[in-house]
C-alpha cells in the first residue's frame, strides 16, 4: 500500500570570525653613542682636545692654567654640533601621516588607520556559520582572489561520542544523514529527521503528534510523518509514524504497513509508514475530517488492520454507497450495491451485544476481519 506525502519545505543555513592587528612603530631617528669608558693616563698627560670649552665656572683651564674668560661660555667661540633631532617635548608628533603607512598588507585583521599621528589596529573580518562545534577562520586572498571563510568540523567541541556535523553536534547513526524511525539519530537537539521529497534532512522539531492534523514536512514531532489520508480531491493531512516493522507501531490494529509514493510511480526506497490506530465502533482515534475504517493488505499475509481514512460522507444505516468515503463516521460501505451499515465488533451476536440496535444482528464477513483479536462485523436486520 502506498500514501502520499506533502512538498518539502526548503531550509538554508549560512553566515562567517577572526583577525586583528596594527603596528606603532617607534624611531626617534637618533643613535646614542655608548659612553667612552675613562682611560688611565699619566697625570702630566694634556688632556685631548674636544673642540669644546669646558662651561663649569672654575676658573681653570684643564689643563692646570689660568682660564681668562671663565664663566663666559658664550664667548667661547664654538658652536655645538647640530644633532638633527626634535626634542621631545616640542610639541611635533611623530608616527604616521596616512593609513598607507599603517597597512600591514592582511585583509583577514581589518583595515589600520592612522589617527592622530599614529597607526590604529583595524576590526577583523568575522567568519561565522552559527555551528558552535567548527573552527572557523578567515583565509588571506591570494593574488588578485577574494578572501575567503573556512569551517572545520570539531568533534572534540562535542560532548560525549557526539561528532560535529553540518547541523551542529549530533550522535554517531548508522543511516544517513539521519534515522526517521523512532529513536531518531544524526540530528542536533532540538531538530527531528523528517523528509524533504525522496531526501532525508534535520529540521526544527514539529509539534504535532500522532493522528493529529499537519502543514508541512517538518510540523509532526519527530519520528511521524505528515501525509494525506484522502482519497478524494481535498487532501486531509495526518502525521503517521514511520517504521521497520510492526513492533515500530503503536496500539492495537495498527500495522507497518505502507510506503510512500515518489510522485514519479515509484515508491521511496527504505521508508515505511504504520496505519493509525482506531476504533470504528466507538468512532475515536482519528483527526476532524477522517473516519475510522477496517482494511486489509493487499498481499502477503493479507492482514486486517485499522486506519484513518477520508473522506467522510454522510450516509448512515440502510444509504447506497459506492466506497467508505459515501458513509458516514462509523459506518462502512458493504455488499453489492454498496450499503452504509453501522460497524460492529462482535460478529455473529444479535441486539445491542454486538452494538447493535435490539433488532439487528452483528455480521461478519465471508473472510473475517479479526484485528488484535476482535472479529468485526456490520449491523443489518435480524429476519
């Protein structure tokens, strides 16, 4: 048996973190000379001729005689050598006159500027995929190329066995990228495995649970599907659960057994779907729009099992029908012309046992339906 499937809803995911840097380089332009470590000399020794007059105001020369202008180093007749540099402390700054100065050839850091005479470090380029457990970091261009982002994966920013992947920190899954079946896997926390067309993705958990009306790929919680259950012209959409086998399903009469048609004729490879349990008699377990109804697979061991269907018509006890969908909630379409007669779930009792009216009998099919140990049947006049 096959159901369809809703379109996709399409998701994306992007963004980009690193640099700094500057420079102040600092020269005065002034190479101080290493002091001239005094030499022992004779004492009668004329002391070596520096070019310069002595300014201290003893009086003697020094070399022992008389000093005839002493105290008047404005008069001595020497001019002191021009050290080409700018005392600090005349008020010219010194540094930079332009950003070109301050650039330090790196994109990844940010542009340096000059500001007041001196080089300021520039803001980084921010490379960010919003994925806590990558490295991310910005490439330096090469020639004439555009800089560029870089994520690595890093499993060690994950805890436990947990591995970094293309959603974030998720556990280790044997399917790939991601289980659809219950105990789902391969999805960070709070996403779900769902399906986008014929391709598995991690989405943002949906809400809906089990039976309950749905929008969209991702609006059932994780581990359902959202599909509809119509065989008419308005699609009636119920999340299902996916599943391996029948013990993936939960509740009496309900069955691993559909798959999904592809929309191409084909159906998509490994993914099953349970039918919903129900009730036909007492007309519970199914969504607003839907009826309970007894099926039977179509091959194997041709199994009957339990199910919502739509739609749902309005025909009660006694209305001709051509399928289920002419019937009203608790009633089932039988014999040949079709007849809406009120199901009832103990085959072969007569009156109200069977739950049906006290002059009707419960009867069962020419193949029973027994679904988790219960023979249903339908109610019609006892002769």
């Amino acid at each position: 048996m096959a159901r369809f499937f809703l379109p996709a809803l399409s998701l994306t995911l992007l963004a980009c973190a690193q640099g700094g840097g500057g420079g102040d380089p600092t020269d005065s332009g002034v190479v101080t000379p290493p002091m001239d470590a005094a030499t022992a000399r004779d004492a009668d020794a004329p002391a070596p001729d520096t070019g310069v007059t002595p300014t201290d105001d003893s009086g003697v020369r020094a070399d022992g005689g008389p000093e005839p202008d002493a105290g008047r180093d404005e008069d001595s007749g020497v001019t002191p050598p021009d050290s080409g540099v700018t005392p600090p402390d005349s008020g010219v700054m010194t540094g930079c006159r332009s950003a070109a100065e301050c650039d330090d050839g790196l994109y990844c850091n940010g542009p340096e500027r000059c500001e007041l005479g001196r080089c300021v470090a520039g803001t980084p380029a921010v490379c960010d995929d919003s994925i806590a457990c990558t490295r991310d970091r910005c490439l330096e261009p090469s020639s004439g190329s555009t800089p560029t982002c870089d994520y690595t994966p890093d499993d060690s920013r994950c805890p436990g066995t947990e591995i970094c992947g293309a959603s974030g920190c998720t556990a280790t899954c044997s399917e790939t990228p991601c289980r659809l079946v219950a105990t789902q896997c391969g999805c960070p926390s709070g996403q779900g495995c769902y399906l986008n067309g014929g391709t598995r993705l991690c989405a943002t958990a949906g809400s809906a649970g089990e039976g309950a009306s749905c929008s969209g790929v991702s609006s059932c919680t994780p581990g359902l599907i959202c599909i509809n259950i119509s065989s008419g012209a308005t699609a009636v959409n119920q999340c299902n659960r996916f599943c391996d086998s029948d013990a993936d399903c939960v509740g009496g009469g309900s069955l691993c057994t559909y798959t999904l048609n592809d929309g191409m004729g084909g159906t998509v490879p490994g993914v099953r779907v349970c039918s919903k349990a129900c009730d036909p008699v007492a007309r519970t377990g199914c969504r607003s729009g839907a009826a309970c109804h007894i099926f039977r697979e179509s091959m194997g061991a041709m199994r009957a099992f339990l199910d919502c269907a739509a739609p749902v018509g309005f025909g009660t006890q006694g209305a001709s029908c051509t399928d289920n969908g002419d019937c009203a909630s608790g009633y089932a379409c039988a014999g040949t012309p079709g007849t809406c007669l009120r199901y009832c779930d103990s085959a072969g009792t007569i009156g109200t046992a069977g739950g049906c009216r006290s002059s009707e009998a419960c009867y069962g099919f020419a193949t029973p339906l027994i679904v988790a140990g219960t023979e249903y049947g339908v109610c019609d006049a006892w002769p």
